[in-house]
C-alpha cells in the first residue's frame, strides 16, 4: 500500500505540471505529453509482459496465512478478464453515448418535445457498460 501513498503526490504534480505546460506553450506541450504517454504506454507493456513471462512464486508452507492462500484458487486470469469485460464495454458505451448524445441535441434544438426519446436513445447506449459490469460480476462469481 506504501508505494501507492507515495505515488500519489507524484502523479498530483506531475498533473500540475501538465496543465501548466499546457496553458504556456500549446503544440510543444501536447508533443511532450504525447511523447511521455507513449513512454509510460511501453513501460507498462514491458512490466506486464515480465510479470507473465515469472513463473508462480513459492511460498514457505509452515505458517497459516500461507495454507490458506495456497487453498484458494487462482483466478488471476478471471480477474484479468473481467477487467477486460469492464473497459471494453464502458469504451463502448463512451463512443456509443457520444454519437448518440450530440444526434440527441440536435434533435432536441429543432423539437424539444424530442427530450424523453432522445432520453431513452441515450440510456440504451450507456446499457452497454451496465452489460459489461454483468459479465465482470459473473466472471468473478466462477473464479
């Protein structure tokens, strides 16, 4: 828990100092950010691709807690897919809302008694992510 308490005050300054870059030098400041985000992107890949390519950890068996997880199963690929579950489905249902949200708005600036239709037209497409939250419970619930 303690290097998530740490990197909080790094990833709060390094927002601030975005923003700043941002409100100063426009173009230069999307091309650094652009630059970074593509660093942080292949970092990630490389820490995940040597946390799968690690064999299972062993543990010493003589104390309790390590009986008890050594009894559970390992459902690490369950979790992994139910994230997926998740962000695909609520990526999904961002584009799917955004579409039909501004096609909502533009229906509703001609003929505001459009409102509960377009209502409901944008509530089927944020289903999708509620769709999604399902299956990751379900995934979770076999694992």
């Amino acid at each position: 828990m303690s290097p998530w308490i740490l990197a909080v005050p790094a990833l709060v300054g390094g927002w601030l100092a975005t923003l700043g870059l941002l409100r100063r030098r426009g173009a230069t400041a999307r091309r650094i950010a652009a630059v970074l985000a593509m660093v942080v992107l292949v970092a990630g890949a490389g820490a995940l691709a040597t946390a799968l390519a690690a064999g299972p950890a062993h543990a010493d068996r003589s104390t309790p807690a390590t009986v008890a997880l050594a009894a559970a199963p390992a459902n690490g690929m369950a979790l992994l897919a139910a994230a997926i579950a998740v962000v695909g489905s609520s990526i999904g249902a961002a584009i799917a809302v955004a579409y039909t949200g501004a096609a909502a708005l533009a229906a509703m600036s001609e003929r505001p008694e459009m409102f509960g239709r377009a209502m409901v037209i944008v509530g089927l497409a944020e289903g999708i992510a509620i769709y999604g939250l399902i299956v990751a419970i379900i995934l979770i619930g076999r694992a």
